[in-house]
C-alpha cells in the first residue's frame, strides 16, 4: 500500500513558507468561496498573529494536521499546502479517503517570524544555525496541554495552546497529525498506539524516496521501539510522575496525551533537512557510546559561554528577548544532562552513518543555545544603544564561537541536503497510509 502516486505531484520546492505567504494562500482560498472549503478563526498568538482553522471535505472521519509545532520545523507547512490544493483538487482521492481534512497551518506563528531568516535558504547549515528560534518546553504549544495528576499539575496553557484546545473541541479528531520535522539523519515515525499493518508499511517508505530509516529515532525521548524506526509516543504523565528530585520535565500535557482519552490516534513524521552522504550503502558498524563520548568538551565550552553570558543579559532583557532567555536556560539544562549520562547504555552497534548523523544532530543542538544568545545579545545591544557596551562583546563573543563550530569540518562534512519534495513527498504518504488503514480499522476490515 502506497500513496507514491499523489506524493509524485508534490513540487520541487526551493524554500518554506513564510508566514504572510501562507496569509496570502488562505486569502486566496478563502475568495474561491468553494463549498468545499471552510475557514474558520481559532484565536491569536501571544503576539496577535491570527491563527485559523482550514477544513476540506465532507468526509466521515476527522483528521487534523497541525504545522509548526516546533517553529523550526516548517516542512509540515509545504506538506499542508501541498495537501490542501490536491485534495480540494481530487474528488477521487476525498472518495477514497472518507474524511474532513483539518489544517492549523502555523500553531507557533509568532517563533515562525523569528526563524524566517532562513527558510527561503533552507539547506545553507550557517543560516539555519545563526537564526534559530524554538521557545522553552512550558511555553510551547505541543506541551502545555492541561494535566493534573497526582502529584503534578499543569494549567498555564500557552495562548497558542488554547487555540489548539478549540480545535481539538471542534474537529474531535480520529487522526491528529502534529508535523514536526528533524534537523539531520534519517527517517523515523512515532505512532500513539501500534498497528502491526501500519508499522509495516510505513518502514517500507523511507528506502522509496531515496532516504534511510533511523532506528534510534530521538535519543533522550524515553519512546518505545514498536518496529525498526517506529516508536510509540512517550507517556508524559510517566514523565513526571518520577520522584520530585528525579523529574526534569516541568510542562504540561502533549497533544497526543490530551487526545488520547478521545480514541484519537497521532502520528509524527520525522523528516530531515540534511542526510549523511551515502548512508544507505555504508554497512560498516560502530556504538553509540563512540558517538557521544567526543562531545563531552563541545559541552563544556557550549556551557562556559552560556554562564558567561546569560546572567547580565537577562537582567537586561525585556518582551520578546525574556523569551529568549528562558529558552536558553533549558537548553543548557539539557545539555548539561547529556554529559551526566552513563554512556554504557549507549553500546548497540549501528551501522556508521546512523550514529554520525546522531553525533552532528547532537552538536547541532549545542550550538542551538549559542545561536539565541547572540540574537538576544544584538537584540539588547540595538535596543540599549552605548548605554551599556556590555550587549556588544557579548554579542561579538556568541558570534565568534558559532562562526568557529560552524567552519569546523567535523560538524557538517559529509551532509547532504535532503530535497523538501523528499521529505513532504515521505509526510504526505506516510498521513494518506495511515489515514487509509485507520479508516479500514473503522470498517473492521483490518485486524
């Protein structure tokens, strides 16, 4: 079972979406007034940009798909527009596929803004490093779903959160795609509940548009392996039920939790920008645990700066920048917990090129911190002027160690740019599959 022969439509896409091209797409959407289509608003973010509710269809089943729920993830957005023009389109595949189709275009619009420095270039690695944005966990929309426990509570839903909720309550979605993507590696999916025939499906995918399967998947997200790169969704109420000294996760509910009680089922998508050159024909092996012990320095330094910096910057900080700042010290925090990890868990064999997108992916991640410190260092600098000269080195000290991590040949020599028809052609099959057997497992024609 396959979907190729839509994903085969899906153009050669040389950037993302903004987020006043996608404004302008629904404006134009929304002119057609096509009984097929309804949009609807939702709400605002925290900084007032509209989000809305783009429904297709007339279908039995309710799915919803949901872009950007990692600012620095857009593929989804592509994947979204692509889908919304070929299903408005296709009368033969809505028949098919017996479901309203549900889009949030950009959940997180507001971190999108802050990241469109790159998405027109989206595979030039300096770029996308020096204009990164993606907020702190309690701030993000994905997480901060309500949960009350006991022993734990959240209810500091986001304002982007909230516009979820309504769609959620309005939709009451049988599939709820939330569309991230990965910065570097393979291909992987993370499913809320196992269905055998989907599982083997969806395996299959990857090898068809050329890319690899990634059989760690995320290294530190305590998922469950269902089938060779697919993983079941971490339960975040196990999360933070773990004694109060133990527990590192301070947010609320996912969407997938909060859906659950529902009957919905979720699925990501984890598509990259960039691929190791050669990785489906390397069968050479190494650990896991060879990958992660040379970051341990890169670490250290990452932290260095950061506790340099970011105190007298934070004192400084005010609106947007405080966003910055939060998000900062709980990039640090995870950084910090990487190098405190007992790497003997980490010894599986896995062919070499797996475990050297594992290791850029990591270093990459490092360097996320750095990034934000140096914006939020210019930004303070352009706001406070010659009053302090303080903002100035600091930014001069962030930009200086993210231009040397970056010229660094260990970081990004062998990387490959994956082409975004690849990976929102792999999106856009991997949602039509499951969308499919869900609807047969409706019908009781699929065990």
């Amino acid at each position: 079972m396959s979907f190729k022969h839509i994903a085969d439509f899906v153009p050669d896409y040389q950037g993302l979406p903004t987020l006043d091209e996608m404004y302008s797409h629904t404006s134009i959407l929304a002119a057609q007034k096509n009984p097929l289509i309804t949009i609807r608003p939702l709400g605002v973010s925290r900084e007032g940009e509209p989000i809305e509710l783009i429904s297709v269809g007339c279908g039995k089943h309710q799915a919803l798909l949901v872009g950007t729920p990692h600012p620095n993830e857009p593929i989804g957005c592509l994947t979204i527009e692509f889908l919304l023009d070929h299903l408005i389109a296709d009368q033969q595949l809505r028949q098919e596929l017996d479901y309203t189709w549900h889009f949030i275009k950009s959940i997180e619009p507001d971190g999108l803004r802050i990241n469109e420095g790159w998405l027109k270039t989206p595979h030039d690695f300096n770029t996308y490093l020096k204009h990164f944005f993606r907020p702190a966990l309690d701030e993000q929309a994905d997480y901060t779903f309500p949960l009350n426990i006991p022993n734990y509570s959240f209810a500091n839903s986001s304002p982007e959160n909230i516009v979820w909720q309504e769609a959620i309550r309005i939709v009451k979605p049988d599939l709820l795609v939330s569309l991230h993507n990965s910065e570097h590696g393979g291909v992987f999916y993370v499913l809320t509940e196992e269905i055998e025939e989907l599982s083997a499906q969806l395996v299959k995918q990857p090898e068809v548009y050329g890319m690899p399967l990634d059989v760690v998947g995320e290294l530190f997200a305590e998922t469950k392996q269902l089938h060779p790169g697919v993983f079941l969704a971490p339960n975040i109420e196990n999360l933070v039920s773990a004694p109060v000294e133990a527990r590192v996760y301070n947010a609320g509910n996912s969407s997938f939790g909060f859906t659950k009680k529902m009957g919905t089922f979720g699925l990501v998508v984890e598509t990259p920008y960039w691929k190791e050159v050669n990785s489906l024909a390397s069968e050479e092996m190494m650990s896991l645990e060879a990958v992660m012990a040379p970051l341990t320095s890169t670490a250290e330094e990452v932290i260095s700066l950061i506790t340099t910096l970011l105190p007298r910057l934070s004192l400084l900080a005010k609106g947007r920048e405080i966003r910055f700042v939060r998000a900062i010290n709980e990039m640090q925090l995870q950084i910090q917990q990487t190098t405190q990890i007992n790497l003997t868990q980490f010894q599986m064999q896995l062919p070499v090129a797996i475990c050297q997108a594992h290791q850029r992916s990591m270093r990459m991640m490092y360097l996320r911190p750095i990034s934000m410190l140096r914006q939020l260092a210019f930004m303070v600098e352009s706001r406070c002027g010659e009053s302090d000269t303080f903002p100035k080195a600091a930014e001069k000290m962030a930009r200086s160690f993210l231009d040397k991590s970056i010229s660094d040949p260990v970081l990004s020599l062998g990387m490959e740019p994956v082409s975004l028809k690849t990976s929102v052609s792999i999106q856009v099959d991997a949602i039509l599959t499951t969308a499919l057997l869900l609807q047969q497992k409706a019908l009781g024609s699929l065990n």
